[in-house]
C-alpha cells in the first residue's frame, strides 16, 4: 500500500499482518480521491476505523489541513502512528486509540469535519449506528459529507429515514462507496 498522489506520493505505507484490517487497494482509493480531490484542500477529515491510516493520510497528501484517525486496535494503531511518521504528517494527524463510538463523544464540540470517512468491519451494521449517532451530532461540518466503505451486500434503505440524502454510490467488484449528506440541504446556484 502506498500514498498515491499529492506532497506524500509514493510513500509506501505500512500495514497490519493477517486479517486484523483490509487496506483498501489503491486502485479504489484512487478512484474514491479523484472524486473529491477538488474539495480536500484545506478540510478537516475524520477516518474512522482506520485501520493502517492510509485514507486519512491519502486526505494529507491531498491537501487536507487535519486528518483525526481513530483506531481500537493497538497494533493497527502503531501503523497508523509509524505511517504519519514516515509521511510527515505527524503534526497534521491527531490519532484516537479507542472504540468509534467514544471517540465521536470526545470530539463534539470539539471540531467538525469536512469529511467523514468511515471503513467498519464489514456486514456488522456498525455504519448504521456511527450514521445513527452523527444524525443528531454537530461534528459534520455545514457542507460536510460522510463516506462509508462497505460490503456490496449493505443496504442503506434506512439512511433517509435518519435523515441523509444518497448523492452518490460508486460500486467495486466486492464493495462500494456511499455518499452521504443531510438531507434538506440547500443547494447553491
């Protein structure tokens, strides 16, 4: 795994051995950044189950001004602390070390974010109650926009229900990206 593009590229990352995590390729990573690669400079990015860090770290090579990356697993933790290192982006990455759900407690009102990147064990509904949560949270900033990594297999039927609007679902051979933003949003122009 490797930083694909911006002040980082090239940089090969490190990664948990074994099943701990699932890196997300770089040929979905890059098609995930190329489109919002326009938007990310100067965001605040929140990625959640991080795992090795490299979406948060992809965002800071990008252009993002904070990444915050929260990750349980202590192993996948000291990668993720070994990649900011090696990237230096040490001072733009701030680094949780705890269960997702805690974590999102001790950041309101504390920042919000421009992106909100989530990559949760597959098939266990844990995007639904992080969605749940951030429904009625100040952490997505104003014209913020939540991604979920997910199985193929995931359906989003409730995400209107919570009160989100769909804008975009891009699917790979075994997963997908789904855009999500408040619904009732006003658009520009």
């Amino acid at each position: 795994m490797r930083v694909i593009a911006g002040s980082a590229r090239r940089t090969q990352l490190k990664t948990l051995e074994g099943m701990d995590t699932r890196p997300t390729t770089d040929r979905i990573k890059e098609t995930l950044f190329n489109m919002i690669a326009p938007y990310l400079y100067d965001s605040i990015f929140l990625d959640l189950f991080a795992g090795s860090g490299g979406i948060g770290i992809e965002a800071l090579s990008r252009g993002a001004m904070e990444a915050v990356f929260v990750e349980k697993n202590p192993k996948a933790m000291a990668c993720v602390k070994e990649n900011l290192q090696k990237t230096h982006f040490e001072r733009k990455g701030m680094t949780m070390q705890m269960d997702v759900m805690t974590a999102l407690y001790k950041l309101e009102g504390e920042k919000q974010f421009d992106y909100i990147f989530m990559d949760p064990p597959y098939n266990h509904e844990l995007e639904k109650s992080v969605l749940t949560y951030l429904a009625e949270s100040s952490l997505l900033a104003e014209e913020g926009i939540i991604i979920v990594e997910a199985s193929k297999e995931t359906d989003f039927d409730y995400a209107e229900d919570l009160g989100y609007n769909i804008i975009k679902e891009k699917g790979y051979k075994t997963n997908k990206h789904v855009f999500l933003e408040p619904a009732g949003r006003k658009e520009i122009c």
